[in-house]
C-alpha cells in the first residue's frame, strides 16, 4: 500500500489520529491534492483535530489549486450553506 492508501485506510476506519500525520505529510511535502481535501475533511468535522472551519477552507483552496474537483465542491457546498446564516 501507498501512504496515502494507508492513510485513507485509517480515515475510514476512524482512527484520525493515526491518519493525520499520513495526510500531512503528504499534503505538506509532496503537495497531494487528495490528502488536502482529506485534511479539509478531518477540520471541517473536528475528527482527530480541533474542528477548525478556517482550517477546512484553507486545505481545500489549496486542494483546488491542485486540481481536486471534491474539494472544490466541498469548499463551494460551505459557502452556499454559510449564506444564508447571516
């Protein structure tokens, strides 16, 4: 299995704490799209991290930048869903 298999594998399985380490490094060192969006995903719902919605908006821009078609639904599905709470 890849690393980001494994960390994937372990998101699923809800062991975040395992998994966030796997995912960051990705994310931060070798600039995997799919882990950002899984990092957006873990802040968005505070699992294995303080939930953090600047956090999850933050990951997935740069999940977009890097051609992730979920997370720029995810970060597209935020914004709609914020708009009409102020």
């Amino acid at each position: 299995m890849t690393q980001l298999q494994d960390a994937i594998t372990l998101y699923n399985a809800k062991r975040y704490e395992e998994a966030y380490p796997l995912f960051f490094d990705l994310a931060t060192y070798h600039r995997s799209a799919e882990a950002m969006y899984y990092l957006g995903m873990m802040y968005r719902d505070g699992e294995g991290v303080e939930k953090s919605l600047d956090n999850a908006l933050s990951w997935w821009k740069k999940a977009t930048r890097g051609g992730h078609q979920g997370a720029a639904f995810a970060m597209s599905e935020f914004k709609a869903s914020t708009k009409t709470m102020f």
